[in-house]
C-alpha cells in the first residue's frame, strides 16, 4: 500500500512549537506508524487468506476420508455377510461329514459281521481237522476248510468232517439245452470243454467234420424259408487251411450270378412279343412272367413239352405203343399239335422169336393228332414226335 500523508512544507517554518518542522516530524512518525498498522494488517489478511485455503483443503481431505470410511464399513459389512454364510456352509459340511463317517462305521460293523460269518463257515488251510471254528465256537453244519495234510477239501456234516470228491459237480443236476446232452454240471462242462477242443480257434479238419455231433446238429436244428440276405451259411476255406468261415445267403447269390452270366446270354425281347417292353431296344431282358408264359409240359412215361410263341411254338411229345401183327395200328398223341406233325421216330421192344419186319411210319401217315404203325409180329416201344 502506498504511503499517503499531507506535506507538512505547507506549515509555518518556526521553531516554536506548533511550527513546521515539529509538525513535520509529528506527522513523519505518525505516518511512520501507520505504515507499520497497515503492513500489519496486510500480513494478517495475508495470514487469514492462507488460513482460509487450509481449512477449505482440509475440510476436503476430511470429506473424502469419511467417504472411504464409509466405503470400508460397507465392505466390512459384505464380508461379514460371507463369513456368516461360510460359517453356514461349514456347519451344513461339518453334519454331513458326521452323517458319512456314521455311515462308514456302519458300513465296517456290517463288513466286519460278514467277514465273520464267512470266517466260521470257511477256516482257510489247515493241517488236520479242526474241533472248533476259528473263533473258538463250536463247529456249524457245513463248515468247509482245506486240509494241507491230505490236499483235499473236507466238509462237517454235523457230527464228522468228510472228504469232499474231486468231481462234486457231477452231484449237481443239469437240464440238457443248447446241443449240451448232458445232465449234470460236470458232464456238461466235459462235453463243451470237448466240443471246443474239436473246433480250435476255428479251424476244421476232416475229423472233425467227420464228428456225428455236427450232422446231427445240422439236421436237428430248425428250417427257415425263404432264406434272407443277412441270412449266414457254414464254410470251410480251403485258403486258409480249411479253418471255418461264414457265408451270407446274399454273398452267395452274387457269387452263383456271376458265374451263371458267363454261362448263358441275356434273352433279349421287343414290345411286339412282350407287352411289358416299352421300348425298343438291344439290352431288353424278357420278364420273368413272359419268360414263363406260353410253356406247357406234362411229364411222364407219355408226355411232352410245348415251346412259348417266342421260341416257335415249337413241341416234343413221347410215348409208348403196341401193335398187332396185322394191318397197322392207329397212335395217339398225348394232346393234339396245333399247326402240323413234322417227324415221329420209334423203338421196338420185341419178346418173341424169329426177327420181325421193320416198324414203319409211312410218311404223311401222321396227322396233328397221332400216326400209325405196321409191322408183321405183335410187339411194343417207345416213340417220339415233334411239331407244332
């Protein structure tokens, strides 16, 4: 602050008091001592300023120090919470434990009562019989224990302990099933541990396929019809040192097609003479149903074969004959040709004596429905004929 103050030069200039330079130095002193209150005063403003900015900063300082306290209670009441739950949970833990471990005692005492009981029922190795179980009681109906001395095993019956025979199982009743004839255990494990020795791992030698347990076990088994793909046959693979294999019923179809198609050719039809064609062409394969269509047999001593239109029609019809010794002597066809009677060859059967004259058919003497016979003698045969 600057300093303001009159200029005592404007005084009167005597020395008596009153006078100019007496009011100069006055004045100068007072003014002297007001600068001193004024730079007091400014430093104590200074002073309270600071002061001022203190408390505001400190004040800050204790706001945000009750916000964390505040902070800190609420995670001091959270973890309070979780130690409470835990303690909970330790609680529910600690039952369950308590829980399992009566459990297990039980557990043991039913082990325990177990073990035993198959410990006075079984008394392990021993060198000679036992008067008492292994526990010091009497000895129980049934009792078992193995005797080192003898290397048997001996059973009380009550009163005495007997020898146990090797073959016990032969005791024991069996009802024979699943190609096992046997009845009982022992006989029934001999038999199947002797069926297994015959088959090997598999392989089949001639003994064995010479076995008539496998005839009678083919031939006692039930029929199926018709067979399905999935369906399996035994082979014996005379690759692999005739060891026994299996067969699909479908692997064997293809196998017999494949060999059948080199043996025969495809017959190829039209939609002229097979109404199931319906177009034209080089690889149309006749239908099973035309196939079969216009075929007419009758088998027999007398009989024949007729042919569908699509191979001629054409026919075959054989018999038998006997004639007289005079005139010729009319043959039947089995069924009439129905276009012409193109051939007919004879044998003679002849039981007589002397030689008899040749049989003859005269050509032209044979209609659709039969031909006639001459010859000298009485004498019988065969004949056939072909037609249409």
């Amino acid at each position: 602050m600057a300093n303001k103050y009159y200029d005592p030069s404007g005084y009167p200039q005597t020395g008596a008091p009153g006078s100019s330079a007496a009011m100069r130095s006055e004045l100068a002193t007072i003014a002297t001592g007001f600068e001193g209150v004024e730079q007091d005063i400014d430093d104590a403003l200074t002073g309270a300023s600071g002061a001022v900015t203190t408390a505001t900063a400190q004040a800050g300082i204790a706001t945000t120090q009750a916000g964390i306290s505040t902070t800190q209670a609420g995670i001091a009441t959270t973890q309070a919470g979780i130690s409470t739950t835990q303690a909970g949970i330790a609680t529910t833990q600690a039952g369950i434990a308590a829980d399992k471990a009566a459990e297990a005692a039980a557990t043991k005492l039913a082990v325990d009562a177990t073990y035993d009981e198959f410990d006075d029922r079984y008394l392990g190795r021993k060198a000679s019989d036992p008067t008492v179980d292994n526990d010091g009681n009497a000895l129980q109906k049934g009792t078992l224990y193995f005797n080192t001395t003898t290397d048997t095993f001996k059973g009380y019956n009550g009163s005495a302990w007997i020898n146990l025979p090797a073959t016990a199982a032969s005791n024991l009743t069996f009802t024979p099933a699943g190609g096992v004839s046997a009845t009982d255990v022992q006989a029934a494990i001999e038999e199947l541990d002797t069926e297994k020795l015959s088959a090997g791992a598999g392989a089949v030698g001639e003994s064995n396929l010479a076995d008539a347990a496998i005839p009678s076990k083919v031939h006692s088994a039930s029929s199926k019809t018709p067979p399905v793909d999935a369906d399996e046959i035994p082979l014996v693979d005379s690759a692999d040192s005739y060891s026994l294999k299996r067969l699909t019923w479908a692997n064997l179809k293809a196998t017999l097609k494949a060999y059948f198609d080199t043996l025969y050719s495809l017959v190829v039809v039209n939609s002229t003479n097979d109404p199931s064609i319906t177009s034209n062409s080089s690889t149309n394969a006749a239908s099973p149903e035309w196939i079969k269509f216009g075929f007419s047999i009758s088998l027999g001593s007398s009989g024949y074969i007729f042919f569908p239109k699509w191979l001629g029609s054409w026919g075959i019809q054989w018999g038998t004959y006997s004639v007289g010794g005079a005139g010729s002597t009319p043959i039947t066809f089995p069924i009439p040709f129905i276009t012409a009677c193109y051939m007919v060859n004879t044998s003679v059967t002849y039981a007589g004596s002397g030689t008899p004259s040749a049989v003859t058919v005269a050509s032209g003497a044979y209609t659709v429905n039969g031909f006639s016979l001459g010859s000298s003698v009485s004498l019988g045969g065969n004949y056939f004929a072909i037609g249409k």
